[in-house]
C-alpha cells in the first residue's frame, strides 16, 4: 500500500512540473560554490523570462504553455552551464 501511494504520489509531481515554474530546487549543484549557483540560476531565469517577455512565441498561450516554456528554456540553460536534474525523489525524502 505504501509503495502504491508513494508512486501516486511522484507521478503527480512529474506532472505538476509543467505547472509550476522551476528554480534552483530542480538542480544539483554538488562541486560549485552557493554564489556561483546563485549567479547562474538567476541569469537563466533572466534569459528565460526574457524570453517569455519580447519573443512573439513566448507572449503567446496559456499559462500552463508559458510555464512549460520556461521550464524548458531555464533547464536547457542550467544543464548547458554543467548541472544536473535533481530527481523528485531527493525532494520528498528525508535527508
């Protein structure tokens, strides 16, 4: 019964993903200092919200296209400067 839930439970959040805008909370940053992990998330949330604001495809749509938009656009960035997804699993379980 707690294995069903627990896979209820992460098929939600994988589909939640698109809802919701990601951060940094989405990425390992194991070898990289706090500041340069600040540095870079917020220079790809700049780049995609940039997007979302002057690019015509960007304007347009539902909340749930701008959303899943931004999340493509802030993952490609943050993998292109060297970190890694962070599974959803490392976000419901204890340390």
């Amino acid at each position: 019964m707690r294995a069903l839930f627990l896979c209820l439970v992460l098929t939600a959040l994988a589909g939640c993903s698109s809802v919701i805008r990601q951060d940094g909370d989405a990425f390992e940053a194991s070898r990289v200092s706090p500041e340069r992990f600040e540095t870079d998330d917020d220079s790809c949330r700049i780049q995609a919200e940039t997007y979302l604001t002057y690019d015509v495809r960007g304007m347009e749509g539902t909340r749930y296209r701008r959303n899943r938009i931004y999340n493509a656009l802030y993952g490609r960035c943050m993998i292109a400067r060297g970190y890694r997804r962070r599974p959803n699993y490392k976000n419901l379980l204890p340390g």
